[in-house]
C-alpha cells in the first residue's frame, strides 16, 4: 500500500521562493520533517512576499516546481507525506 500523499498549493499567482533571500539556505528540502505552521517557501506577488506553510505534519516528499518559478492559483508547489498518528 503506497503512503497517502497531498500536495501543498500556491494560493497566489507569483514567483516560488525556497529561501527567504538569495544569501540564505532554503527553508526545507525534500525529505525534511516539517510541522503544520512551518513555512516551504514563499510567493512574490509585486515585490509583496506570502509564506506558504504545511498545514499539517510530516515529510517533504518532492518540490514540483523549481525555485523561482511562475506558480498560479492552486498550482501545486510540493508534496507532504502526513505524519501517521499511532
């Protein structure tokens, strides 16, 4: 049985930031554990910056786009594998 997946969506359309600024190491990377609230990326829309977060927890699975891509609305930006509540 394969692992329930769900993707993490832009809510704007703009520019996907994995880092906060080009001197800084990305907010995290595919495999990272990641908890509802922590910021992905971010989206530029006119020199305006939107985190976008996880809303739950659990793993980075992949990134579905690039860094410094044109993402729209609901365009899917990455992957999270839920954390499994034992």
């Amino acid at each position: 049985m394969s692992e329930p997946r769900k993707s993490i969506v832009s809510p704007l359309p703009g520019i996907f930031y994995r880092r906060p600024n080009p001197q800084s190491d990305v907010y995290v990377r595919e495999g990272d554990t990641v908890k509802s609230g922590d910021t992905i990326g971010l989206v530029e829309v006119m020199k305006n910056f939107y985190e976008i977060q996880a809303e739950e927890d659990g793993i980075i699975a992949a990134f579905s786009v690039e860094n410094e891509a044109m993402v729209d609305v609901g365009q899917e930006i990455a992957v999270l594998i839920p954390k499994e509540d034992k």
